[in-house]
C-alpha cells in the first residue's frame, strides 16, 4: 500500500465527535526526525509495510495523522517522545537573551503559550548538554523532559 495524502488528524476532530470511534487503530510509529521526510518505508504495529509518498507541497507529519481509513480500522502515525527542554523564562528580558543566545545557535525550538499542555509560555528545544549548561549558568529556569512534540523541529529557512 502505498500512502500519498494525509486523510486528517486525530487532534484535530472537534471537541465531542469521535468520528473514528470503534476503529481499530494500527499504529506507524515514527521518531519525530522522520515526520519532515516526503517518501519513505514504514511498518506499522502490525508488521504491515507500507510506503508514504507525498508531495512535494504537503505539510509535514504529526502526531495523530490518518494515513488510511478501511471498514473496521485506520493507520495512524504515533511520535516516539522526544529528549527535549522546556525552557520558561520569567521575565521578558530573560526570554529575549536566551532566545537570542539559542538563535545564534540555529537552534530549532517551539514556543507554547499559557493554554498549551506545559500550562505556562514555554520554548522547548531538543536536548543538548551545551544548552543545559548555558541555562544553568544564566540562571533560567528549565526542565528536561520526554515528550511527544506532534510537529517536528525544523530548521529555520535563512541566509547570512
């Protein structure tokens, strides 16, 4: 089988629908460094091979994503957690400095608002032991978690 749009996303049904209720759901388990990838060759959760064949245009993949829909089951891709940081400056001075020493970096981050899952503004970024210590030494407040990032991070398009 061959997969070359995405048909919607579990996240993104309306509060109170459960379109998809009775399915069962097969899983293409995925790390998130593979959701920006157009073509490639997954196996799902029950060892069925299927490739994905996307277009040049089409958005990357989430968490969620319904790849295939038959009469009593669905594929849906599921992101593997990733080792990550969630950063929480207190102030806007804080934010600005640590955003700006991150940016310099080109490292790839994901802000979060007060309403998000984290409950406060947040920048997560993927692990790296030369952050950690630079927050430690500046003082920020930080935490190292695993979590399921449903976008991928992604490299900012830029030129110097």
């Amino acid at each position: 089988m061959i997969i070359e749009k995405v048909l919607g996303n579990l996240h993104d049904q309306p509060a109170g629908t459960a379109p998809y209720a009775g399915l069962h759901k097969e899983k293409v388990v995925l790390p998130s460094a593979q959701l920006v990838k157009r073509i490639q060759r997954v196996t799902t959760d029950h060892g069925k091979d299927i490739g994905i064949r996307l277009s040049a245009g089409s958005a990357d993949l989430r968490d969620g994503d319904i790849l295939h829909v038959a009469e009593a089951s669905m594929i849906v891709v599921s992101v593997l957690p990733s080792d990550v940081l969630v950063i929480a400056p207190q102030t806007i001075h804080e934010m600005g400095v640590v955003a700006h020493s991150l940016g310099n970096r080109h490292l790839q981050a994901q802000f979060f608002g007060g309403s998000s899952e984290y409950g406060a503004e947040v920048m997560v970024c993927q692990y790296d032991h030369t952050v950690e210590d630079y927050l430690k030494h500046v003082g920020v407040p930080y935490d190292r978690q695993e979590r399921v990032m449903r976008v991928p991070f992604r490299h900012a398009e830029h030129s110097h």
